[in-house]
C-alpha cells in the first residue's frame, strides 16, 4: 500500500502535474530509446558514458534524433550529463535491464497505446472502444489469435511473465491434494496445463476456453509429448448457456476472472459451483491491487485496468481483494484458504461449497 509521503511544495506539485501532462512523451522518447538500442549502448559504456555523436553513430539514428531523444530523457533523469557524457542514471538502468519495465513497456506501446486514444469512449460507452484499432470483435479475446504478429508477442510476453513466476509456488499449493484431473478454466496457451502435466505423471488436465485458444493449447501440449493427459472442451464463458464438465478435482482460474466484469464473475462462478463436489477446491489466482508489498506494482496493476476498459472488452478491470471477496459470496462460495504473495503480487484462493 502508498506509504505516507511529505506534502509537496506549489512549485514540486506543479513540476509533477508536468510530468503526467507530458507522459505520453516520455513514454514513447524512452520506448524509441529502447528498441533503438540506446538503453543497451549506454549501459554496456557504464560509467564512461557515452556523447551524443557516439549514441548516433551507435543507434544509426540522425543527430537530430539522438538529440531530441536525449534532452526529454535528461529532464526526466533517466539520463544524467557527466562531463560533456550521458550516462543512465537509477531509473535508466532499469529500462535498460529489468525485465518487468521491458515487458510493462512492450505492452503498453504494442497492446495499449492507441487504444487508450478511445478510452473516454469506452467509459463512457462501457464497451471496448480501443480495440477498433485492431479489428472488428466484441472483446480482444475473439480477435486474439488474429491480432498482428508484434501485438500478439508483447501481449502474451506480459501475461505469461506474471503467472510463469507464480507457477511453481502454485504447483505446490494445487498439488498438495494429489488431484488426478485438474480443469484449467481460460487455458490460454496451455502454459499451466503443461506446468501440471510436467509436475505429475499422473494428472489428466481438462482445459476449457474458446476454440482459438484451445488450438494453441493443443497444439503446444501435443509437441511437449503430453497430448494423451489432455483434453479440451469449447466454451464461451460469457454465454449464458454455457456449462462446465463434470469430473474434476479440482478447478483452476488463473488471470481468468478479472477478464470480466462483476456480474460475470459472479455467473462464471455459479457455473464452476454447479460442478463442485463437498471439499473440491475451486483455485483463483489473481493479483490484488490491495495485496502489493510494493506500490510500483499497486501502481501498474492500476494502469493495466485502463487497458480492460479500452482494449480488452471494457467493463472489467484488476480487482481489490475487498471487492473481489463479495462475489465469490454471491457466486455462493466460501473462501477457506488464502495465500498472498505468491510469485510476482499473486493471491491464490482455494473456494469450496458452504
């Protein structure tokens, strides 16, 4: 949670208001210096720094470009001159290294930028005005496996960096009551469902999603050898027909739920309950924005809501544990388990019946 910080003074306030009116600026100067090389050409000079003749002739890009580029990443010390030589300060480094800003940055350029130019629409509207930018589909999850190649890369890069360092905790908490089919609700790629079948030799997985999904996930399973433990139903959750199967042991929905908005949560829910026995556990793993250690990550998982509602299908967003908690009640579920802190900010949830 945001510790408590100092009052800032007029001229502090009205320097940061210049920061947010100017963000999109520095979001798109430091994304070009990025995928220009210039982040990578200026940590491998480290201390040394480099001039903006050397970063020129490094990056290919003109002198003009260099400069232009440069000036807004000074003033928003991401850069600092050291004697007549640019070197990258603190905030630098981590645009140069750290996997979670490459990631967060890709996103944002690829999947989120020019649908946010439509996100009053979407407020407004309640529907995925952004995600005209890409095609004609009610939510992106019709069109995911349709979007532009770079557009597709950087979204799942960012879904699977999240979960993938929460898998392995995960594995230990699902596979504690020695499941022997496990329902993967909102497959994806089939990421999780090869983490479970690579766990235990002896697990089946059910995996249901749309049909473009389950392509993937086939496919993907199939060439790691597992196609034999798996098997896939079609669904769309959305649709008020829809059911589960029957036959599980336990029921898994990972980065699934805050796909959609509260009164879908709430019938998605209902639908899982449906097909639960007394003691079978029903796992949602989501990261709260009010379970971060860390405000950086309260703070991008804030962001990423912007992109529900612009992009992805306009009404749904990353929850608070104290809003989620009512619908999994109204759902008519109890949660008996939580576990917080698990990988990168996830919470995992173990419902049961009443």
């Amino acid at each position: 949670m945001r510790k408590a910080q100092k009052e800032l003074t007029a001229v502090e306030a009205k320097a940061a208001a210049q920061r947010i009116a100017f963000g999109p600026m520095v979001f798109q100067a430091c994304w070009i210096m990025q995928r220009k090389g210039l982040f990578d050409a200026l940590a491998q000079a480290g201390t040394k720094g480099l001039t903006r003749e050397e970063l020129a002739r490094t990056s290919g890009l003109s002198p003009y470009a260099v400069m232009v580029l440069t000036d807004m990443a000074l003033t928003a010390d991401v850069l600092a001159m050291k004697d007549g030589r640019m070197v990258l300060t603190k905030t630098g480094v981590m645009l140069a290294f750290d996997d979670m800003t490459r990631v967060n940055m890709d996103f944002t350029g690829d999947v989120c930028y020019a649908g946010l130019a439509h996100l009053e629409e979407a407020l407004v509207e309640g529907r995925p005005a952004g995600l005209k930018v890409f095609g004609d589909w009610p939510t992106v999850y019709q069109g995911l496996a349709h979007l532009p190649p770079h557009v597709r890369s950087s979204w799942f890069h960012f879904d699977h960096y999240y979960s993938d360092h929460s898998f392995p905790p995960a594995l230990e908490i699902v596979f504690r009551d020695h499941p022997k089919v496990v329902m993967d609700v909102g497959g994806n790629t089939g990421k999780w469902a090869l983490s479970c079948l690579r766990h235990d030799p002896n697990v089946r997985m059910l995996v249901v999603d749309l049909p473009g999904q389950l392509r993937e996930v086939e496919r993907n399973v199939k060439a790691a050898g597992f196609g034999d433990r798996l098997t896939t139903v079609a669904a769309d959750m959305l649709d008020p027909t829809s059911t589960l199967p029957e036959g599980a042991d336990a029921i898994w929905m990972s980065q699934f739920l805050d796909c959609f908005g509260e009164d879908e949560i709430v019938a998605i829910l209902r639908k899982a309950r449906a097909v639960m026995r007394p003691g079978m556990p029903l796992y949602i793993m989501e990261t709260f924005i009010d379970r971060q250690r860390f405000e950086a990550a309260a703070f991008s998982l804030a962001a990423t809501s912007l992109y529900f509602t612009a992009t992805a299908n306009g009404n749904s967003r990353m929850y608070r544990a104290e809003h989620f908690a009512p619908l999994v009640a109204a759902a008519g579920l109890r949660v008996v388990k939580e576990h917080d802190d698990v990988g990168q900010g996830h919470s995992i949830w173990r419902c049961e019946l009443p």
